[in-house]
C-alpha cells in the first residue's frame, strides 16, 4: 500500500506544454489510493481540458477565483482549498508561476492557494533547457527550496522545442515514486525494526486437536498497520488467523504453537528496535502430543499439560536497548495485575485490557484499553476502534523513546 493511500493531494498545473502529463499524474495519485483535486491557472487550459482532468480526478476542476455556475457566481476559496490538501503538487510547474511564487504574487487561484497552503509543496518544474539554465530560474529554484518547499528536478532529453537538455519534466509515475519516497524518508519510524507478535497460538492434542482461543489477531496486525504508516519495517510474528497484511513494510511469519513462535521470535529479536507482544500465547500446551487421533472410549480423558515458554518474558530478560511493551488481559485488580507484569517481565510499558468493559477484548472491532508507563503513570483511554488504539500506542512509544 502506498503512503499516498488515503491522503488529499491537490494537483496544479500550469501553462506549459508537459500539461498534457497532468492527466497520467491524476491517474498516477488516484492509483495509489490518494484523493485528488486539481486547480489550473487559465493559461493551463489550452494544454489540457478541465473536462479530461475532473473526470479522471471525479473532482470539479477549479481554475478561477469565481466559478459561473448557472449563472450563480461561486466563490472558489483558496484557503479551504490550500488547508484541504495533505501535499500541493505543482506539476508541470513553469518559470512565471515559480517566479510568482518566489515573491508573493498572487493574481490568479492556484497562487493564491500556494500562499495559503500549510502543507508540504512539491514542485516539478518544466520548460525549455535555456529558461530552465537561466540565473533567475535558478535564483526561483533556490528561494523555493529555502522556503521548504521541494523540487523534483527537470530531467533531459528532447524538449518541445526540438532541443535536446534539461528541462523535461519528470514523468509522472517518477513524480509520484519520488514523493513517495520522500514522505517515507521523513517518517517518524524510518530506518527502525519492529517486532510484533500476535494471534493465538494452537497446541495440538493430536494430529486433528488442539487447545485454542478466540484470539483474532486483529490488535497486533492493527499495529503491524499502524507502525508501517510511520515508516518502521515490521516483522509480524503470528498465529493462525486469517487476516492479511496490506503494508510492503510488513514481512509476516506465520507459525502455529508457542514453540513456534518462540523460535520466531528468538530469530529476530535482537535485530529490533521495539518488540509489541500483543499475541494471546496459550500457558499451557499438552506434555505429550498423540501421534494418532486419540479414540473415544468410556472413561474420562486426562491430558496433561505443561507450560509453554513465556516469549515475552524471555524477551524482557534478553533486551538491551530495544523498548519493550506487553498486553495484559484481566479480570480482576486489573491496574496491580498488569503493573505486577511489567516489573515481572522487565517491560517499558503494558498495555491493560480489562474484559470488564463492554467492548474491549476478542472478535471485537473496538478496545477499551489502559497504557501503563515503566514509572507507574496510569493513563486511562476511551473506548476506541482497535486502529485508534494502535495509533495512540505507537504515538505514546514515540514519544517514550523521544523520536
Ligand atoms: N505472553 C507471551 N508468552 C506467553 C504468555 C504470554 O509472550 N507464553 C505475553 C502476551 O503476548 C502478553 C503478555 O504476555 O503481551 C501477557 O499475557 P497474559 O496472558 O495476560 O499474562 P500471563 O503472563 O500469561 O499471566 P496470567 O495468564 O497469569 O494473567
């Protein structure tokens, strides 16, 4: 899934001829999930149709400051417009429109929307290879870059004009990779390894049973999900569910019993930054696995079950400088219980679920859930969806680990 899935990109495009490559970026965006809208200064019009890039952007494609809708006048806000967007791309991006942008002028709505934009502004500059060479340009250029703005730089080749040089736009699938990568780079997780356990585990019985719970997963890949958003590479060690990861961030190990996912564990471990055990490992597995179906017969059937390792106990016992958080599920003298768990287990915070609320817990779509820090502080939550939840924890752990 891409970084660009969910977020609100506004698209301008200026008078230059690499306009007609405005309608592949259009597509490019829609395809990784972003929403699009589109603003056009007049002169753009003639390179390429309102009517080509609403339609791909199913978004009215605004142009001027007054829009003539049925006669009725509309006012086109370029401060809605400029807090809407989560990034501005200004594609093809001429050398009047970045000069305009340089000293403040605004005399047409896609200026006008700049000025007012609070979010990052990607700039894709085109135009012949002497305007491109010119100081001024370059003086543009630098004064953007200096604002914070960013640039995705010309690349060479043929020009319209027939010339061969600098000053073709970047194409529109590099345009996106770049912004693509750009966000990812910037990521408050970027370049650090998570390790998330989740799901239940089986322990079999025999080779068709096994001792089993409700666990569904869904709160650890909620978190797998949410650590991949802020940019860290996730190891999801888990048990049988049938959930599916989205992320390319996420590399997922499925296993079966504690053993297993022991072993799994063990593997990565000292590889990680953080470590989140949000899976419900069985505590006790059978001592002795029969291996035939075991017979039905008159008498009583006793199996005898003997403890599994405590995966997250033994990671609290190993870590060195990794940040360490655990889950906690409880019924009664929940807050002592699960403070008793995170000394127990040497972990840097837990995170209580109490079965006691409504909504909390197994097969739920929601968590009501209590975050304990290493030095006591109790920090109490709402009844949220399980990715609200999994959001304020990564939250809470960055800002734990101050990044
Ligand atoms: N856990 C684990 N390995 C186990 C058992 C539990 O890693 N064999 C982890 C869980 O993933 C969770 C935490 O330990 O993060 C707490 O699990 P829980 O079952 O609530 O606690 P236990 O330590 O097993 O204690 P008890 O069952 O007595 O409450």
């Amino acid at each position: 899934m891409s970084v660009l899935s969910g977020k609100k990109v506004l698209l301008g495009v200026t008078a230059g001829i690499a306009a007609y490559k405005a309608a592949i970026l259009v597509r490019g965006f829609i395809k990784a999930g972003a929403e699009v809208r589109v603003i056009m200064t007049p002169e753009a019009k003639d390179f390429v149709t309102p009517l080509t890039l609403s339609t791909l952007s199913k978004n009215e494609v605004y142009s001027t400051f007054v829009s003539d809708d049925n006669e009725n006048a509309v006012w086109n806000n370029h401060v809605e417009l400029g807090l809407w967007a989560d990034f501005f791309v200004i594609a093809p991006a001429t050398a009047n429109t970045l000069s305009k942008m340089t000293s403040g002028a605004s005399d047409n709505l896609l200026l006008a929307t700049y000025l007012s934009a609070k979010c990052p502004v990607y700039f894709a500059p085109a135009m012949d290879l002497d305007m491109y060479k010119h100081p001024s340009t370059h003086h543009s250029f630098e004064a953007l870059t200096s604002y914070g703005n960013i640039m995705i730089p010309a690349t060479s080749g043929e020009l319209a004009s027939g010339l061969e040089g600098q000053g073709r736009m970047a194409e529109p699938e590099d345009i996106v990779r770049f912004i693509e990568d750009d966000i990812l780079s910037k990521l408050p997780l970027k370049g650090k390894k998570l390790l998330i356990t989740a799901g239940p585990t089986y322990e079999a019985i025999d080779p068709v049973r096994f001792i089993g719970n409700h666990s569904s997963g869904k709160m650890g890949f909620e978190i797998a999900e949410a650590s991949a958003r802020q940019g860290a590479e996730v190891f999801l060690i888990t048990g049988p569910t049938h959930l599916q990861t989205k992320s390319k961030l996420i590399t997922t190990i499925r296993v079966t019993s504690a053993g297993e996912m022991f072993d799994a564990v063990t593997n990565k471990f000292d590889q990680v930054d953080i470590a989140i055990a949000a899976a419900a490992v069985a505590d006790y597995r059978p001592s002795r696995v029969a291996d035939q179906k075991i017979k039905k017969k008159e008498s009583a059937l006793v199996i005898n079950l003997e403890p599994t390792q405590d995966i997250l106990a033994y990671m609290g016992s190993v870590k060195k400088n990794q940040f360490l958080v655990g889950f906690a599920l409880e019924t009664e003298n929940e807050v002592d219980n699960a403070k008793g768990k995170l000394q127990r287990k040497n972990l840097n915070l837990i995170v209580l679920n109490s079965l006691n609320d409504t909504g909390a817990g197994f097969k739920t779509e929601t968590n009501k859930v209590t975050f304990i820090k290493q030095d006591g502080t109790v920090l109490p939550q709402n009844l949220k969806t399980k990715t609200e939840v999994a959001e304020d924890l990564l939250n809470l752990i960055l800002k734990e680990i101050h990044v």
